[in-house]
C-alpha cells in the first residue's frame, strides 16, 4: 500500500523491536505487562502522528484543544461523539478538516424534520433493463456509507430517522430489506446539537445517547482566540493541509489502543466510578440518592477504560493511569446521568454531580 503524504511509520504496519541500546546509553527500562518492543516504538510513533495532526488542525481551528483531544481520542477507540455547542463555533469544519487531515471519506447530512431513514442509509431502486425489459431492484446507498459521517443537529428529526443510526453505530452495518451491508472502516459518526435552541427539536433517547463514546461541549473561544478568528475568516488566509493518515493506517492504530496494558487499580477506579453513579447501589454516596434519577451502564466503564488507554498513548505512555480516567470522566458520564428534578431546580447539572464525584471516590494509586 502506498503510504500517504507525510504519515509516520506507523501508517503502514506496526514496527519491528528497535535495535539494542548503545553501551554508552543507560538501558530503556523493560515495557510493562502486555507491551512489546514494537509496540513501545508504534506508541511513538501514534504520539508523533498526533502531534502532527493537532498542528495541522491548529492551521484552521483556532483553540478548541479540548475537543481536538476527545474528537481523536474517540476515533482511536472506534467510538462516535456527539458535539454540543451554540452555531458558529466551528464544529462542521472541524470534522471536515479531520477528514482531510485523514484522508478519510467524509458525507454530511443536514438533519431536518422532514428527513427519512431511508435518506441517510439508501434505498432500493427498481431499474429496467432496456434490452431484455426485465425489472429489479438495485440498492443505492445512503451517505450513511462513508468513514465519517457528521449528522448535523440531530435533535431536529424524528425518532424514527434517529434511530436508522443506530444499528449503524453500534454493528458497523446497514439492513435494508432482506439484505445487510457492512459500513465502510473505520466508521465514525460525529453528531452536533444546538444546546439553547430547544423548540421544534426531538431530544435524543437515552439509548441513542448512550451509544456515543463522548458528550464533548463547544465552548466560546478566549478574547485571544477570537481575534485571531477574525484575522483569518476577514481576509485570504487559506491553510495549507498535509494528509497524515489514511484508513487502513488507522485500524492498525486501534489495534495499537486495545493494547494498551492496564493496572488492577485502575479498573476498579473505573468500576467504582461509574457504579457510584447509581441511585440505589450499595455503598453509593447519598447525594447520588438524592440528586440522580438514573445512573451510567456498564458501557460507561468500557469506554473509561478505553479512552483511558487512548489518551495515555496520545500523550506518549504506555500504561494508564486514574487521571486519565479523571480526564474523560466528564465528556463520557455527563450524558449517561439523568438528574433529579430537585437537582435541575438547584442547579445542579451532571457535570456539577460528575465533580463532585470525582472528589468523594478514593483513587488507591496516582
């Protein structure tokens, strides 16, 4: 396979053991549990390519550094994510430019209330064979078959067209008919909501909900930030992109992730984590009891872990720790909490419960 324009080593296969130390070096320190040579050298490499792909990024989204971090950290964990943010803070452009950046096929879909399922996973069209005369049925597909998939403002279709994603985005597959389809990989979904503009919208059901790795929020940019945006958007600023990576270069980089080793402690920091959400659990702090209606399932824990092992490898480790799990705490609990009405009342939203949790469950190790 030709390797893409500028993408590291790792894009292609994953590297040998690197050659032994020099004498005059002090011997690397042996790789955790789990972890070979070549998969300490692959680990570099993805932190290489990283770094790459957030300069390149940085070229055409002005800060959201946060959100870079997560939209990345999701892809290399084959999850999906649903953007949250008022219109205008770039969020359609940042997916298209990760989709250049990747060299990853990119569809967008506008979600409107009058948008049929069978608009964004395709549908059987009767053709005619002008020299026989004979009649059948051939599937179009739908722009639901594509690496990445941006379906913009969900919340404004119905449920029914909501939930033509939902096979999609957990089995990687579309059943049209009589027949199934497997989605072109890797396969992303990113998802915007407008989080003020509630009338005429169609909320997410918790089970769709859940099937989204990450809630990441979109927030305003700093005075800084927004002066430089409008230095570029008023004049003829146009960056120029390098292709890093390409799609078979990314699978190989999830295989890297799942690799990943991981402490006992850990696990059950996630674990109790997560079931500390739970009204009802034993040993649950009462303020959960009290200002939660409905807690984060076992998905909830898969995906800590994972992006856990994602952000430890972006970040050039090879082993996770709990303030990884700390740091995707927020994006991948917060739409999994459905709080009280007396909470709503105070006040007190997910993200306020979710820090108040992360002060009260005991982390046994740093």
């Amino acid at each position: 396979m030709p390797q893409p324009m500028g993408a590291p080593p790792v894009a292609t296969s994953i590297p040998s053991v690197p050659p032994p130390t020099p004498r005059a070096t002090p011997p690397a320190p042996p790789p955790p549990p789990g972890a070979s040579g070549g998969d300490l050298h692959a680990v570099e490499q993805l932190n290489k390519a990283y770094r790459l792909m957030a300069d390149q990024l940085a070229k055409v989204i002005v800060g959201q550094h946060e959100v870079i971090e997560q939209v990345l950290t999701a892809m290399f964990c084959q999850g999906h994510i649903l953007l949250v943010g008022v219109p205008g803070l770039a969020k359609t452009l940042l997916v298209k430019t990760i989709s250049e950046v990747l060299s990853l096929q990119f569809k967008r879909v506008q979600f409107t209330p009058d948008l049929m399922p069978s608009d964004i996973t395709g549908t059987d069209v009767l053709e005619e064979d002008r020299t026989t005369g004979k009649r059948a049925f051939r599937y179009v597909k739908g722009p639901i078959f594509a690496n990445m998939l941006l379906a913009d403002e969900i919340n404004r279709t119905p449920p029914k067209t909501q939930a033509a994603l939902l096979e999609a985005m957990q089995e990687h597959r579309v059943t049209a008919g009589e027949h199934t389809y497997d989605l072109p990989e890797p396969f992303f979904v990113l998802a915007t909501q407008n989080p003020i503009e509630q009338e005429g919208t169609y909320p997410l059901p918790e089970a769709q909900l859940d099937r989204f790795m990450f809630m990441t929020i979109v927030r305003y940019p700093s005075p800084e930030e927004e002066t430089k945006i409008m230095k570029q958007a008023t004049t003829h600023y146009k960056a120029e992109m390098r292709r890093l990576l390409d799609a078979n270069a990314i699978l190989k980089l999830q295989e890297i992730v799942r690799r990943v080793p991981v402490a006992e402690h850990v696990f059950s920091y996630a674990r109790d984590l997560v079931r500390a959400t739970r009204p009802g659990e034993q040993g649950v702090p009462a303020f959960i009891n009290e200002l939660v209606q409905w807690g984060a399932g076992p998905r909830a824990s898969i995906y800590l872990i994972l992006a856990g092992k994602a952000r430890a490898i972006l970040n050039g480790r090879v082993h996770v720790t709990t303030e990884d799990i700390v740091a995707m705490a927020h994006p991948i609990l917060r739409h999994r909490l459905l709080p009280t009405f007396s909470a709503e009342a105070a006040g007190m939203n997910s993200d306020k419960i979710i820090d108040r949790l992360l002060t009260e469950i005991p982390r046994t190790k740093a």
